[in-house]
RNA sequence: GCGGCGGUGGCGCAAUCGGCUGACGCGGUGCCCUCAAAAGGCACUGUCCUUCGGGACGUGUGGGUUCGAGUCCCACCCGCCGCACCA
C-alpha cells in the first residue's frame, strides 16, 4: 500500500496548466456592454523586475489575488492584470558593469517573474500583460508627456537642482532621502541646470482636497498632506531702500509684524552678494556663504546646531511701521521653502529667538495672552491662535484679539500695495528628465529656427536607439548616438537635434493601470469607454514605500487626464492596502548582507505554493510587519493543508455508481449537526473578514477551525463532513487555489473557481441553546446552558439558580441585576 | 517639535458594537499508533495559591466613567513609521 499524503507538487502543475490553456482569468473589455456583473478592479503594484521575485513579492500577490477570487466568486466581473516597471537604473547600471544590454536583463528578469507568477498559481488576466520598456506602450507614455506639454504642464526650466554624482543623473525632490539619492545614497548636489517639469504643483489643492475622497489608510494620506506642506499665511514685502530693491517674505504669523525686529536670507539668496557688496561685511559673508553651501544637507540641518549667520550690513523697511531693520544672512534659512527670505520674529519664533540671543538683536513682544501681563516671552511660536490672544506693541492694532489682528494687518498690507494673503506649498513641481539612458526617451526636437518642437504625434514612439557605451558622463548616453540625435525639424525640416534626457521612470509608472484597460489597443492608449468600464482600481494593493512618490505622480497624472477630458475619474485607486513587510527570521529586514533572505523558490520548493501563500497571509495582520518563521510554515502545511488534503481523500466519493457530491445534508442531527453548523459558522467569518476587512489572518484560522471540528468526528455522518470538508476548500480556495480546486473537485467532481461563494444559512449560524455566563459583580461564576432567545426572567433566574452564584451569594443583598439576552447576567449584590 | 500607528502568555497574534481575555498557529509536555522511526492522531499548556471543590491575580503605568473596561475618557511611559531650522 503506497501512503496517500498531500503532494503539492503533484497537484499545483495540474492546476496551473488547465488556468493557462483556458486563459480562465481573462476578462472582455465587453464593448457591447452586456455584462451587467459589478465590475471590480484588483491590482497590486506592478513589480520592478530584477533577478526573481522575493517574498514582499509574494505576499504582494497572495493578497491581491485573494481578493481577486473572492470578488469572482461573489459575482463580479474581476480585472486582475499583470506587467512590469521595466525601465529603469538598476538593469542600466548592470550593463556598465557587464555590457549586456539592459533590455537583454531586463527581459530575462521578466520571464522569471512570468515563470513565477504561474506557479505562485496567482489569477492573471495575462492577455493584458505589458512591460514599460516596450515601445508599443512607451508610445504612449511620450503622447502623454506632448498632451502634458499642450496644456504647459511639461516645461523646461533652470532651476537648482538635485544631481546625483554617483549616477550622474538628476532627481525628483521625493527622490532624495536625507540630502541623499534614494536608489545609491550618494550624496546629492544642488546644481543650476536646465531640466524639464510636470507642473504638479497646480494640483496641489486638489490633490489636498480629494484625499477625503479616497479610501486609504490614514498614514498614507497624512504622508501626502505632510508633502503637499500646504500652509496659510500672508506675503509681506520689505523694502531695500538703499539698493531701490522689494523683497517678498511668506510668514504663517503676519499678526506678529510689529514684532519684526530684523531680516534673514538664506544663503542661497541670488541677492546676498550684492547686498553685501561695498559694506564692511562683503568678504564675511563670501566665506559664510561658500562654507554654508559645502555643508551637506545632514549638517546644516542638525536640529541642536546652534545659529550662526552673517550681517549684510543693509536694512530694508519694516512695512507696518517703516521701520529700518538690519539684513543678515543665515543658513537656517531655506532657498527652497517661501521667497528665500524671512522676516525674523524674535518673540514669537524659537528659531529666531535663538539667532537674536546670539546676536543681541532686541527681542519685542507683540502677541499676549488676554489678562496677562507679558510676560511670556517666545512661548507660543508655533501654537494656534487661541481666543484669548491680543496684538500688544502694534500701534493701531494693538488690543486686538490675534485673529482678528491677523486679519486687519493683511487687509491693511494689501490696500497699501505692501502684501496680501497667500497659501505656500512645500510641494514643489515634479522634476522628470534624467540623464540616462534606459528610460523613455522625451518627444522632443530642437531646431535651430523653429525651437523646440514636439514629435507629431503619428512618429511616435520615438525609439530608443541601441547604444555601445552607456557610461554617463554628465549627459545622457544619448547624446552620443549621433544616427538617432540628428534628425529632420518636423516643422521646418531643417538640421534639429533630438531630446536626448529620458524621463523617469515614475512617468512610466504613473499611467499603467490605465493602459491595463485596454492594452492591446494600437490606436489610441486607451479608449475612453472602456476605461470607464474599469476605472478607477477598486482596490490596490503595494508598500507603503510608494506612499508620497507613486501614488502622488499617479493621482497627478488622472487630474491632468481629467481634466483634457481623456478619462473621467478623478481619483486613480478608490481604495488602498498598504502590505507590511516580511522580515527575515531574525525580525531584521531581509538583506544578503544578513544573510537572513528567505527566498520563494526554496519554498515552494519545499511546501508548494499554496503554503507559501497561505503562511504570508496567515502570518499577522497583513498590513503589520511580520518575521518570517520557517515552524510557522510547516503549520500551515500541516494543519491547515495536509490535514484538508487527506479529509478530502478520506472522505471523497469514489465512483460506487453514485455521483460524487457534498451537499449539505437534509436534516442533520448531533454530531453532523454540530459539524454542519461550523461549516455556516465558517462560511460566515471568512465572508465577513474578507468583505469587510483584510483580515486574512483570521479568517484562515476560521478554516482551520472548521478543519479540526470535522476531525473531532470521526464517525458523524460522512455526508456532513464531505459537506464541512467541501465548504473548507470552497472557502480556501482565494487563499490556495492549487488545494482549494483539488480538494473541492474530489469531493464533488466541479471546478470550484466556477462556484459561486457560499451562503451561510443564518438558520444554521443560531443553535437553540448557548452557553450563559453568570456574573456576581463583574467576576465570571459559572456557565449555564439556556435557551436562546429565552426572556429575560428566565435567564435571571437560570443565573441565580446556578451552583457558582449561589456560591458567591452567600446571603447578601441583590441590588440589581443586568440582563444581556443570549449572554450573559451579571448579579450586582452589595 | 509636528503628524500617524502600536504596547495582551515562552513566541506570532485573536477578542469586529463596553460583556467569558488569550481564538488559530508556533514552541513545550504527556499519551496512542509502530519492532522502531518518520508521518499521523488525541490531550494538556497565562501566573501564583490550593484542602484539588476551587480561589486570587493578569492586556505598558497611574487615575476616571460603568453593574461590567484590552476596548471609552484624562495624564504619563515606552516602541515603530513619516516629516522636520517649512518661517
């Protein structure tokens, strides 16, 4: 007799190869709009394909795809695609180093993540996978930069940039961590460079705003906010008589003007050295400012340095009073934030409090809280107005309460042309060329008559020519292809040169899930019919890695589109799930270096998929961080999968003439009954833990309950526990669909994937009796079985009566008692 | 400093609306099956006390509300994440 176990390597290959040959998880664009199924769309971040997918990968997916499953199988029509975020530094940076062409790697990368995705058994819709590095979608990436450039929100413009030594390109603000590039953690530099932008920050109220629209987890949206920095406040304009020059300042307190007491720039200030310049301070502020701007980002910021900074030796005038106060330059001003320079509210403001100590500057108070006497000094620089507060110190406006002063001083300010009311942005436009080469080339031309020229549309893609030597050197590799760099002005025809910066690769990232609706459209990127069948993702799943980068370009990118009337969704995922991260054993993040990596293959070489994919779920609370544990895994294998495995096997219906089935027994009684019911009892919690929240976790226990129960009878009805086994694969299926289709097609001889989802009977979810619990003040004295849905007199008495309370009674006086109907009475004695 | 999220057995965690704390899994202990092992099955497993009936205690700390608090309120401690000289 050969031993019948559960093999998953002789069950995933069979099931996988039946979903591939009938492309079971396609789903029509259904252009004649006839299927009026829900519709639900279920992504997870398109992976970066390097090497092999990892285990983030892998829960990523197992997440995504019980989702999908379970949305089928409670009948909707489910959109579950798959492509790749093929562009990009890493596979460029491989072919500096080896010369293999990046699209050779990178093509190798993705057919290992195809090849794994099959037997992760994850249910694709593969006729709409795409790659980012194929022209026949980065066509469209480069139509939608030239829509983007119609509507100026593509320009070139000189601006001080971030630059990355280390990969001689430049980045995004969100791209640098620290004073540091995100992908090498090299030091980054700023430098004046001509480079091309998205205008996101013309969105940044509504990408402000319509965070209340959207589904997603709190700290993804307070991340957003935070980046976006909107903040409220006025621009005040002092004035340089001495050099006929007006400079703006924005400050959240003009309330605080009177308390102004001198002037800050930063020192990346365009003006600081012509300020200085002929006073006694030129050659001091040279070396402040050449030593400030060699400081790294971590330095300057360090949050105890204490102030240092530099007179100008000019003053300029303080608008409310026209009083002349002095000009310095100091570093902890920024270029970036406001104007560049601020006026300094010594009283008011930490900051400049602690420069004015340093620098015996007088310090005046001008806010004070109603009743007291002043003497609060700097306290409140940062805190809210409060009703009690009034403007002291403040000629006309003193003794007015501080909002009401914030008020009339700006209104004041703006009738005599000396400032107005303003909102600044932390957010600052999306810087998107890089000079590399492995990237979507820019659909732009420079002519020497006509300019620069967009590439009509009808000669895209613009392809990225194959090059020899992909070492930058401070320009793109492009600029070295001299075939593809020269080209005819489409306007003129006359000798143009080509773009040569591509464009990050967050732009190809930013629209794939658009594309995904209609991928194999050769006409258009997409038509704007069938997107409204899909749009917006119902439910997207990734790290929260991409919670300001991502999924900010994303939304940018739908408000622009919008609003050209190319889509008609605002939003671009209505719901968000950020996945926690799966740590090595050793609770620290998986790296080579610490040799903690637990690689997929060697999993589910071991345990199969469905292990593999269970346990990444069952493991914690999918959005929490959760240590891998090699024990953990063996668990799910056994007490979950093997012990289904055999119930199935024990229990399936071979032939014997009789069809195979688990229905559910007519009139179950004892110990079927008690299995039946764990069965609804199961179907109701996995139901509701998916339906209502990503408690994955739990509901794989419920299963895993509804297992052992059947195995607690042994000898109960076999028709309940084929019923109970059945609705355990039914019910695992989202979670392990190898074992779910196997077990359910032993049992019953139908593909479960074609089943719709089970319906707990609610006749089943209620016993007729339940375990009271009797309470003598709040402490638990014993349990008594009752009727359920018994009054309440009768449950008080059934209380009083029992052994434990009586106990406890010992002949003191009830004072009250609390009836909890189908729970519990509590027996209040004094 | 600002914003967000957490703190429950030896471990991961569960308790969904204020009602039995610790579901489920891991780990541990004992037993069954076996010539033996593997595999598998069954049972027990928060701490302390116990006359073995049971009892006391227990959800970061301290207070409060309540018949009843892991859950609500106040104050505090600790940890993680994001932002941060943002005017």
């Amino acid at each position: 007799m050969d031993e019948r176990r559960y093999e998953p390597k002789q069950i995933e290959p069979k099931w996988q190869e039946i979903w591939a040959r009938e492309g079971t998880w396609e789903v029509s664009n259904d252009p004649e709009n006839t299927d009026h199924r829900e519709k639900s769309y279920v992504l997870e971040m398109l992976p970066y394909p390097s090497g092999e997918p990892h285990i983030g990968h892998l829960k990523n997916y197992a997440l995504g795809d019980a989702i999908a499953h379970f949305h089928r199988r409670i009948g909707r029509r489910v959109l579950h695609p798959m492509g790749y975020d093929a562009f990009g530094l890493p596979a460029e940076n491989n072919a500096i180093k080896t010369g293999v062409h990046p699209r050779v790697a990178t093509d190798r990368s993705i057919a290992a993540y195809r090849h794994w995705f099959h037997r992760w058994g994850i249910s694709i819709d593969w006729s709409r996978e795409l790659g980012t590095h194929e022209p026949s979608y980065y066509r469209w990436t480069q139509w939608i930069f030239l829509k983007l450039f119609e509507r100026d929100l593509a320009y070139r413009k000189t601006a001080a940039v971030n630059w990355c030594p280390n990969d001689q390109t430049v980045l995004a603000n969100e791209q640098v961590i620290d004073g540091r590039c995100e992908r090498c953690g090299h030091l980054v530099e700023v430098r004046q460079l001509e480079q091309w932008f998205f205008r996101i920050t013309d969105y940044a109220d509504r990408l402000l705003e319509d965070l209340g629209t959207i589904d997603w987890p709190e700290h993804v949206k307070a991340m957003q906010r935070n980046w976006i920095g909107r903040s409220e406040g006025a621009e005040v304009v002092f004035g340089c008589e001495e050099l006929g020059i007006d400079y703006p300042v924005f400050t959240t307190r003009p309330d605080t003007l009177f308390g102004a007491t001198f002037f800050v720039m930063a020192p990346e200030h365009p003006d600081v050295f012509r300020l200085a310049e002929g006073t006694e301070h030129e050659r001091e502020v040279h070396e402040y400012v050449n030593r400030a701007l060699t400081e790294t980002p971590e330095q300057r910021g360090a949050v105890d340095k204490p102030k240092t900074g530099v007179p100008l030796g000019r003053t300029v005038a303080n608008p409310v009073n026209g009083e002349q106060i002095p000009m310095f330059v100091a570093d902890y001003v920024l270029m970036e934030y406001g104007t560049g320079a601020i006026m300094a509210v010594p009283a008011h403001d930490q900051r400049d409090y602690d420069f004015a100590v340093a620098f015996d500057l007088p310090i005046r108070q001008v806010v004070a809280a109603q009743g007291a006497d002043g003497q609060d000094g700097q306290d409140g620089a940062f805190s809210a107005h409060t009703e009690n507060e009034v403007l002291i110190n403040s000629e006309a406006f003193s003794g007015m309460n501080a909002v009401e002063g914030q008020q009339a001083i700006v209104e004041w300010l703006d009738r005599e042309g000396k400032g107005h009311f303003s909102v600044n942005y932390k957010l600052r436009d999306w810087l998107v060329s890089r000079q590399r080469y492995w990237g979507c080339p820019i659909p732009i031309v420079y002519c020497d008559s006509c300019g620069m020229v967009p590439v009509p549309e009808e000669q895209l893609p613009v392809e990225l020519p194959n090059i020899e030597d992909y070492q930058p050197q401070g320009r793109s590799p492009l600029a070295a292809a001299e075939d593809w760099v020269n080209v005819a002005c489409p306007n003129c025809h006359g000798p143009a040169k080509r773009e040569t910066d591509t464009m990050d690769t967050f732009v190809d990232s930013s629209w794939y899930y658009l594309r995904y609706c209609d991928a194999r459209n050769d006409h258009a990127a997409w038509d704007r019919r069938v997107l409204r069948r899909w749009m917006p993702v119902d439910q997207y799943i990734g790290g929260v890695e991409h919670a300001i980068l991502h999924l900010m370009y994303s939304r940018f990118f739908v408000k622009a589109l919008a609003d050209m009337e190319l889509l008609d969704v605002q939003e671009p995922f209505q719901a968000l799930f950020t996945q926690g991260m799966i740590l090595g054993p050793d609770g620290n993040k998986m790296s080579s270096s610490k040799g903690n990596v637990i690689a997929p293959s060697d999993i589910i070489e071991r345990f199969g998929a469905d292990a593999a994919r269970c346990y990444v779920l069952f493991i914690g609370p999918p959005d929490q961080d959760a240590a891998w544990a090699t024990t953990g895994i063996e668990g799910v294998h056994r007490r979950l999968l093997g012990r289904l495995w055999r119930l199935a096997d024990e229990l399936a219906d071979r032939g014997g003439g009789k069809p195979t089935n688990a229905e559910e027994p007519v009139d179950p009684e004892g110990d079927a009954l008690t299995i039946v019911r764990k069965a609804h009892w199961a179907i109701d919690k996995v139901t509701r833990d998916m339906a209502t929240r990503f408690a994955f976790n739990t509901a794989l226990s419920a299963i895993i309950e509804l297992i052992n129960e059947i195995y607690r009878y042994p000898h109960a009805d076999p028709q309940a526990r084929r019923f109970a086994a059945g609705t355990a694969a039914s019910l695992l299926f989202p979670f392990a669909p190898h074992l779910g289709a196997e077990a359910y097609e032993m049992l019953t001889g139908r593909r479960v994937w074609e089943e719709p989802w089970p319906d707990a009977d609610p006749e089943r979810l209620q016993t007729e009796t339940f375990e009271l619990v009797c309470q003598v003040n709040g402490k638990v004295r014993d349990r008594v079985n009752a009727p359920t849905g018994a009054a309440r007199d009768e449950l008080e008495r059934l209380c009083l009566e029992s052994r434990g309370v009586q106990a406890h009674l010992n002949g003191q006086e009830i004072a009250k008692v609390i009836v909890v109907p189908d729970k519990l009475v509590n027996v209040v004695v004094r």
